[in-house]
C-alpha cells in the first residue's frame, strides 16, 4: 500500500513538472484549441527540447479501419479544464516575469557612518569659540576645549590635533579648521565615527594599539584623579598600556590588536570618555581607566617576573597564584591559542589579558 502511494505521488509529480513546462503548455493549449474548433490533432509533434543528432524517421501510418477507437475521446469538458489550468499556470508566471522591483523606490537601510544631518550644528559654535582666540587661532593647549565644541570628548584634543596640523605645526586658525570640519563631517554624520577615525586620522579602517596613545597619554596628563602620577612618569607608560590593552579586550571580538567601526560603535567607549571629564575619582570607572585595577595588575606581573626584564617565562607563570595553574595550562597560553601570537614570553600588555581572564569568570570574553 506504502508503496502504491508513492508511486502515485511520483506520478503526481512528474504530471506536474510536465504540465507546468512552457513549451508544453503552448503545444497543449494549440492542440486543445484545434479540437474545440473541430480541427484534426497534428501528426507531427514539435519536440520542446532540441537536440544534436537527427530524428529517427516516423513509423509508417496504420492501414485504414472502419472500427471506432476504443480509447475515449476528450471531450469539451475535460478540455476546458486542462485549457483553464494550464491558462492559469501561465498567466501566474507572466505576472512573476513582469514584478521588476525599482530600487529607487526602496528607503535607505544601512548608513555605516550614520544618517546624515545638518551640517551646520556645530559650524555656529566652533566659529564662536574661535572669536574667543588671540588672532581666531587655536594653539594646542586650547584643543581639548575646541574638541568639544565639535561635539566630541575633551580627551581626544591631542588626536584632534595631530589630524588637523602637520608634524611642524601646532596651531590652526579659524577658516583652515572649518574647512576641514565641514569636508570631514560631510562622510563621517554621527558621534561613533568621528571619534573613530580622528583616532586613526582617517588613514585605516581599523583601530591599532599605537592610535590610542595620544588619547589615554591626555588622560594620564589631565585627569585630576591622576594628578599624583605627575611626579611618577616612569609608570605612564604601563598605566598607557593597561589602559588599552583592555579596550581591546572589552571591545574587539577578533582577538587581535585591532579595532574595527562596528565594534566600536557596539560598545560603550564613547561614554565613558565622556564619563571621564564629569567623573574626578578615577577609580569609579571600572571599564578601563581605574588606577586600583592598574596597580593590583603592575604587581601581579612585577611580582612574578624574577629578572624583571618586563616579560614572564613559562616557568615564571607556572608560580601564578601558588603554583595554581598546572603544566599542561601554562603550555597552552603558551602556545598561541589564546594570544594568537606564539612566543616563549608573556609581554605585559599579553598578561593584562591572562589576569582579566583568570579573574573575571563571568567576562564575556572568557
């Protein structure tokens, strides 16, 4: 019984590929009208699919016989609907022939540097805070407060900076930056990817390790709760280098030293820049910036670093926390599965990442 259905779903389904072919259709539809209009059944059928190799020659015609046929005939009812269905069949697949999508119809979906505003919002403020200036021109001390009036963090004054003058300059005056600012917002529209690509100076599509220094250098100069490290320059640079190694762990997905404008524009990183000037407790921003998390990491590592030459050998790491961690688990981070770089030492940026794991279980980066 099984397979008597399937046979007759087989035979359903070839009936239907053979009524839905086109070439089909229009010799059935011919043939169909013939009938109805008392028309004999052409004797020679047109094949729908050509072919290379010459046809076999027709067998010879019956002898003639007074005898009616047997088989029946088809008669105008059965005609009319094998006609109606395959009329329908076609008309189907003309409409779908003809549906052509005008594509300047459809709306605009995807803006990769945001929806495109004025872009005479910050024009007004910029050109009043330059009348502000000796001779309208703005020196390096005044580009936090510059970068603001941009709309963007005080922080990112020094990478402001270093976009808008040349390696020999230090200053601009008012018609050169408005210049710039009105070429640059015109393909940068929102807040994510301009302060993406002043921290790459629109050179790269991506973010590297050395584009933030200017940015955390200004914080580690500025920000009132890290004024006691102003006596302390010999620890800017590792206080620098926690500070972005974890960005780059809370925020690229790639496991790489690179940031990219989708992954910057998922995080928070533009709030808590901002979170910066209004907040002077370093230490109450916990993402990134806190001096406590610094310290605890700096000793950690300088702890375990017997020679202190600001790297940590297998067996260095092997005294982690009390010999905690076994043989075959420092072998691993060794091996390059984790840092995706293979190396018989563990760099203090590399390490920032190894203690951010082994302390934080719940990081969604773990």
């Amino acid at each position: 019984m099984h397979l008597t259905v399937a046979l007759q779903d087989k035979v359903e389904e070839l009936f239907f590929t053979f009524i839905t072919d086109k070439a089909i259709q229009r010799s059935l539809k011919h043939e169909i009208e013939n009938l109805l209009n008392g028309h004999p059944v052409s004797a020679h059928q047109s094949s729908p699919k050509s072919t290379t190799r010459s046809r076999p020659m027709s067998p010879p015609a019956p002898p003639p016989s007074n005898q009616q046929p047997r088989s029946p005939r088809l008669s105008n009812k059965n005609a009319n609907r094998i006609f109606n269905t395959s009329q329908q069949i076609s008309n189907h697949e003309d409409t779908i022939e003809e549906f052509v999508v005008d594509s300047s119809k459809i709306p605009h979906f995807y803006f990769p540097f945001g929806k495109q505003t004025s872009q005479d919002q910050e024009l007004p403020v910029i050109a009043e805070f330059f009348l502000t200036l000796p001779e309208r021109t703005c020196t390096s001390k005044d580009f936090g407060h510059l970068a603001k009036a941009c709309g963007l963090p005080y922080y990112l004054k020094s990478s402001l900076l270093q976009m808008v003058c040349d390696s020999e300059s230090t200053s601009i005056n008012q018609p050169a930056f408005l210049k710039f600012w009105s070429r640059f917002t015109e393909k940068y529209h929102d807040e994510v990817s301009r302060l993406f690509y002043i921290i790459t100076r629109d050179r790269k599509n991506y973010i590297e390790f050395d584009d933030f220094i200017p940015l955390i250098q200004d914080v580690t100069d500025e920000h009132p709760g890290l004024s006691f490290l102003n006596d302390a320059t010999e620890f800017h640079s590792y206080y620098i280098k926690t500070v972005i190694a974890r960005i780059y762990y809370n925020i690229s997905k790639s496991w790489s030293y690179r940031i990219t404008l989708p992954e910057l524009r998922k995080s928070d990183f533009l709030m808590v820049l901002r979170l910066l000037e209004d907040e002077s407790d370093i230490n109450q921003i916990t993402d990134c910036f806190s001096y406590e998390h610094f310290y605890v990491i700096y000793c950690k590592f300088w702890e375990l670093d017997d020679n202190h030459d600001m790297s940590i050998s297998k067996n260095d790491l092997y005294h982690h926390n009390n010999q905690a961690l076994s043989r075959k688990i420092v072998d691993r981070i060794f091996s390059g599965a984790v840092s995706m770089v293979k190396s018989d030492t563990v760099s203090f940026e590399d390490f920032v990442w190894f203690i951010i794991s082994e302390e934080d279980k719940k990081h969604p980066k773990r």
